[in-house]
C-alpha cells in the first residue's frame, strides 16, 4: 500500500469514529432564500383554490383560499426585508445587478399584491373575477421574478461563497456562538443601505432593467453584428 494511500484510509477511518458535530447557523444572504419558499407556494395554492372554490361553491376551499392568501401576504412581507438585506451582502455588476433589481421590484410588487388581496378578503367570502385575475397577474409576476432568483445563484454565483459571490470573507453567522449581535447590527444596516438603494435605483427609472435594458442590449449587439456582416 502507497504511503500516501495508507494516510488517507487512516484520516477517514480516525475521521468516522470521532462524534461529528452539526451546527445550524445563517449568514445573512442565506436568510432570504430561507423564508421565500413560503409566499411562492401559499400564493398560487391560496388563488388555484379560490379558482376551483369559486366554480363549485365549496365553502371549505374558499375558507381555505382566504386563510392562505394572508399567510402568503406576512410570508411575503418577511422575505422581503430579508431581501433588502441580503442585496448588500451580495456582489452584483452590470446583467447580475439588473436581474437583482428586477427580482427585488417584482417582489416588491407582487408583496403589495398579496397585501391588498388579503386585505380585499379579509371582508369579502367569496373572490370576484377581478380578485382572481390580480391574483394570477401576481403568481405570474412572482414565477418569474423566482426563476431569476435561481439564476443569480446557479448561473451567475451571486451570495455563493466558493463563487465569490459575496462582499465579505468572513461574515457573521446567526446561532454562532459570540455573533448574533453582531448578525443583528450587520442586518439593520443593510436593511437600511438596500431601503436607500431602492429608493435611489428607483428614481432613476430602474424598474425591471433586466427586461427594458436587456432588450436594449440585445438590439444593440444584433445590430452591431449585422454591420460586422455587412463590412
């Protein structure tokens, strides 16, 4: 046996019999993407269930729907603010900085969506067709702005350490022993820092560059390659 090998099968085999400890613990990135999996599927199924309680007069789904459709609304609420944190602890730069601010407002957006439905429902029993149309505006709205979630972290790394996709080298860690303080004070200021970068973004016509800007650079390259062409 290679001594090299042997080393090896002795580290894993010291490595197995020694108890493993497990430690639970968030970095504040990784908070967002811990609450945004309640208000994606308590929206759709709170809507899909006022649709089929509507059409049959089953008063248990819309009993349902309506309970539903608050829970999205506060989980909603929830990943919001953590997102407006998690956007100062990321790095982000020309497409991945546009898909960032598309992802942010679109939430924004379909968070004042679930808001107004559940507070529309809170006094009404039964949806109207209305009720149900912004409702599926909404779920449309928030599948997309998912689906560029994921990308900003499976294609582009965006908050993955080994990807460099994160400010810091060291951040603290919620349930770290001696840095839940200082996870809180880090949160608040860039809870502070992300209400200023939207505001600012905002005024400067940054709604959902991803799609306007996207499509301008699309252009631009396609026309830039047909004179190449040309030439």
């Amino acid at each position: 046996m290679q001594p090299g090998r042997y080393r090896y099968c002795e580290t894993v085999m010291l490595q197995q019999q020694r108890p493993m400890e497990h430690t639970m613990t968030l970095r504040l990135q990784e908070v967002h993407p811990s609450l945004v999996h309640f208000p994606i599927a308590l929206f759709p199924v709170s809507i899909g269930t006022d649709v089929v309680g509507r059409a049959t007069g089953n008063r248990g789904l819309l009993e349902t729907a309506r309970h539903t459709i608050e829970l999205a609304a506060v989980g909603a609420a929830l990943a919001g603010v953590s997102g407006l944190v998690a956007q100062e602890e990321v790095k982000v730069e020309g497409e991945t900085l546009d898909m960032l601010i598309t992802h942010r407002n679109l939430n924004i957006a379909a968070t004042l969506v679930m808001g107004a439905l559940a507070l529309w429902r809170s006094r009404r029993y039964r949806p109207s067709l209305g009720y149900l149309g912004l409702g599926l505006a909404g779920v449309g709205a928030l599948t997309y702005s998912a689906y560029l979630g994921g990308s900003l972290v499976y294609k582009h790394g965006v908050g993955v350490e080994a990807a460099g996709g994160q400010y810091r080298e060291n951040p603290p860690e919620l349930g770290e022993a001696g840095e839940n303080a200082a996870f809180a004070r880090d949160a608040a200021v860039d809870l502070v820092h992300g209400v200023k970068h939207l505001g600012k973004e905002t005024a400067e016509g940054k709604i959902v560059p991803s799609l306007t800007d996207g499509a301008r650079r699309r252009s631009r390259v396609a026309a830039k390659s047909e004179s190449t062409e040309t030439a």
